[in-house]
C-alpha cells in the first residue's frame, strides 16, 4: 500500500469518528478550516522550490550531536522531510515510509534527515516509537523551517483546539509560539541546489518515497 493510501484511510476512519478516535465533527470543521486558510494564503508557493540554493544549517540531533547540511553534502545528496512532531500520526506515517526506502537512497548515495521544531526529547521518541535509523533534528523556533519558507503561526481559534486536544505546542518544542512547518520534502545536490521539492500546506498529503529518486539519480551521476 502507498504512503498516501495509508494516509486516507486513517483520515478517513479518523473524521469518521471511529474508536479509538472519537473526535466530534466539530473539530474536523476546524481543522478543515485551518488546512482550508492555509492554503488560500499562498505561502505555500513562497517556500523554496528546485533550482533555488539550501540554506545552509547545524541542527542537534536526539543526542545532543551537532549535524551541518555542509557536513552531509561532502557524503553525497540529502534528503531532507519537515517533521511536525511526534503528535502528528500524518507525519508520523511518514516517516516509516521514508525508512522503508533508505536502502534506496543510500543506494545512490545520499543521507535522509527529518527537521522538527520539537525538543530532543520529543525527537529521542518518535525514533524510537517509528523504529528510525535516520536522524530528526530539532529546529528551535522553526528558524530553519523560516529559511525554506514554511513556517507559519496558527490562528488563535486553531490555538485553541490544539489546547483542547492537548497538543501542547509550547511543551513539546520546548517554544512559546505557536508555529509549525508545512510538510515539506526536498533533494539537494552536492552543490547545494534544491533538486526536487515538494510543500504541500494540506498535512494530509504526501509525497511518495519513490517520486524523489529521479533526482537523487541525477545527483548521483553528477557526483560520478
């Protein structure tokens, strides 16, 4: 089954209401809203896209380990997903998939990162509950997700629900605002150039694994 296959089948039996779920039509409302905003705000086409030049950063990963994008890139093309958190099923199934298919992208030489606003804590848990072999690094503040364009600050409504919920933003990211990144997937070469991208501000779409291998293999007969 594909990643997105995956996907909506959870958000369907998600806005369903169905066990263990139980959530009342109203909050899929808000966040239907929310998604529906987000969109019409155009960020989205603002985030860097291939053919512009990756920010250059140095992130903590889970261990408190500092990892430089220049660092990865003397190894070969980077993979690089934005991750919400460990709250986000979405994102959470994301991440599986894109386990599934290191073997892959080492296959043409390239590493695979996540990049998450939550604190290394949070980070330590979605490796292990996701049973990863990559790194999440933590990204205070959203600053990184800010250089590629994708952060935005929730509505004060959608605030709210999220406290509902429980999904306290503040406590998990070690952070007093409320923003998160936009699901996001980039390839970049060696030389730093964004070789494929993809910001989607719907958290219910992904990309597949597979759709960036054309660019990896054509980073990796570049480097040949």
């Amino acid at each position: 089954m594909s990643l997105q296959a995956k996907l909506d089948a959870f958000k369907a039996d998600f806005e369903a209401g169905k066990p263990p779920y139980n959530v009342p039509y109203s909050v899929i409302e808000t966040m239907h809203r929310a998604t529906a905003e987000l969109i019409a705000s155009g960020v989205a086409e603002r985030a860097l896209k291939a053919g512009d030049k990756l920010p250059a950063f140095t992130l903590d990963d889970p261990e408190g380990n500092k990892v430089s994008s220049t660092d990865l890139l003397a190894k070969g093309a980077l993979v690089i997903s934005f991750y919400r958190g460990v709250w986000c099923p979405y994102c959470n199934m994301e991440l599986q998939a894109l386990q599934q298919a290191i073997p892959e992208f080492q296959a043409l030489g390239a590493s695979l990162v996540a990049i998450s606003p939550q604190n290394p804590v949070n980070s330590r848990k979605s490796v292990r509950q996701n049973s990863l072999d990559f790194p999440i690094l933590s990204d205070p503040h959203n600053a990184v997700a800010a250089a590629f364009g994708l952060r935005f600050e929730m509505q004060d409504y959608l605030v709210e629900l999220y406290k509902s919920l429980k999904n306290d933003l503040p406590a998990f990211n070690g952070d007093p605002s409320w923003t998160l990144p936009m699901p996001a997937r980039y390839v970049v070469g060696q030389d730093g150039t964004i070789l494929y991208a993809e910001v989607n501000p719907d958290y219910t779409r992904r990309p597949e694994p597979e759709d960036m291998l054309p660019a990896l293999r054509r980073a990796a007969a570049v480097s040949a």
